[in-house]
C-alpha cells in the first residue's frame, strides 16, 4: 500500500514537472497572443485530462494505470 502510494506521488510529480516545463516553453515561445493563449488552454485540458486518468486508476482499485505502446497480445499473429 505504501509502495503503492509512493508511486503514485512520484508519478504525479513527474506529470506536474513536464506540464509545468511545457506551459512554461508556451509562455516564453514567440508565437502571438491569440495562438498563444490557444496552446496554453491544450496544455491545461492535457493537465485534466491526465489527473482524471491517474484518479480513475485510483477508483478501479489498481495502481496507476500505465499506457502500453506497441503489439497487444490479441494483435500479434499466431
């Protein structure tokens, strides 16, 4: 449980630290205000919608859900 815990903080951390790194590269960008405000405004709704998918694998009782990229087992040939 705790082990668990301690995985879910850094992984929130982590998540925090890249957001943070690209919110701040949106600000410093030279692109103009109304694109600007635009990306910013991507960036907040991946924030959401990265907290969600960490809270929703809190609610289904597993640890914190991890994307697997590449051949499923379903996918690859027999």
């Amino acid at each position: 449980m705790i082990e668990q815990l301690v995985h879910l903080v850094i992984y929130l951390i982590v998540l925090g630290v890249i957001f943070g790194l690209l919110l701040y590269l949106v600000s410093i960008s030279p692109v103009p205000e109304p694109w600007k405000t635009w990306l910013r405004f991507v960036v907040i709704a991946f924030v959401i919608i990265a907290v969600i998918y960490v809270l929703l694998g809190l609610v289904s009782g597993g640890s914190v859900p991890r994307l697997r990229f590449g051949a499923t087992p379903w996918s690859l040939p027999a």
